[in-house]
C-alpha cells in the first residue's frame, strides 16, 4: 500500500512535485498514474487479484498471452529524437566516452583488432598453401600417368611392329586387303 501511496503522488496530475515527474510529459504522466490506478485495483481486490494471475484478465493493457500486436506505442519506446535515446542510454555513453578517452584502452582495441586480422590473413595463406599442394599432388599424378601411357604406347607399337613382321618378313602383308594395313604400321617396310 506504502509503493502505491508514493508513486500515487509521484505521477498524480494534481500534486507532481518531484524530480522524476517534472522531466516526463505530460501524457506520460498520466499513463502512469491510471497504470497504477489499475494495478492498485486489481491488486486490493481478491477475485479480480486471482482472476488476472491465473488467465491475466481485468488488465487494461494487452496481457502477457496475447502477443505484442495491440500494444500502443509510448513516446519513450519510439525513439522519434535523438535526445531521446541519448537521455534513455546516457551512462552507457558516458562509459563509452570514459573508455574512448582512455589511450591504452584504445591501443588494445587496435592490437586485438590487427591480432584478429592477422589469424584470418594466416588461416586464408594456410588454407591456400593445402590447395595449393593438392593440386600440385594431382597434376603430378596426371604427368606420370600420361607419361607411363606414353611408354607403354611405344612399347605397345614395337610389339606391334614385331608381330606384323615376324608374320610377313616382307611388310607387305599376305595379301592385297591387308597392304594399307602394314604400309600404316610399318612406313619404313618395303614398299
């Protein structure tokens, strides 16, 4: 009852003498004070106490269960002036203005911002030299095996060429159908 009767007096329209509602509009004020009006009702009164604790009933503001669709915007949540949220977040300024003032402070940012600047350069340069090398890996393993198909090529048409002639001594086939055949394998054969 006391918290009532206090901001009853802080936010009453009639009798506002203190610090707190001098600096509030006019509007806000009064929201206040039937906020409070409401609340002291429903609080002192027993059913309407336990109807609204159970199912949030009897409240003039949209209750907790039915979401933030309806809720009507207050000038302090609108932010419309700068000073507003200057007013609103000012120690947080303030300790801001504090650190920013502060040298050494201001250096640590500076190497912990290059530090983490650094390991993303080191790990990027890292990730690089890994592909690099896999590709490298790769390309060398395409080199070699071109180069064993290459040799085995050769060996493939000397075997080629020794099958062809030890058939036919001459290199001109046995007969007139395989004679395009052997000039094509055997070019320095007799013609």
């Amino acid at each position: 009852m006391a918290v009532k009767r206090s901001t009853h007096t802080i936010y009453h329209p009639d009798s506002s003498t203190s610090d707190i509602a001098k600096r509030l509009p006019t509007e806000e004020r009064l929201s206040r004070y039937r906020l409070i009006v409401d609340a002291h009702e429903i609080l002192s009164d027993q059913q309407k106490r336990s109807a609204y604790d159970a199912y949030g009933l009897g409240w003039p503001l949209p209750s907790r269960h039915h979401g933030y669709d309806n809720i009507p915007q207050s000038p302090r949540h609108t932010y419309e002036r700068w000073d507003d949220i200057d007013s609103e977040h000012g120690a947080v300024n303030e300790f801001l203005g504090r650190l920013l003032k502060n040298k050494k402070f201001i250096c640590l940012m500076i190497v912990l911002a290059t530090f983490a600047q650094a390991c993303v350069i080191l790990s990027s340069v890292a990730k690089t030299k890994l592909e690099m090398r896999r590709r490298d890996e790769e390309c060398r393993d395409l080199i070699f095996r071109h180069r064993d198909r290459a040799l085995d090529l050769r060996t493939l048409v000397a075997q080629m060429e020794r099958l062809l002639l030890k058939r036919d001594p001459s290199g001109m086939g046995l007969g007139p159908t395989e004679e395009p055949f052997y000039r094509e394998m055997l070019p320095f054969c007799g013609n």
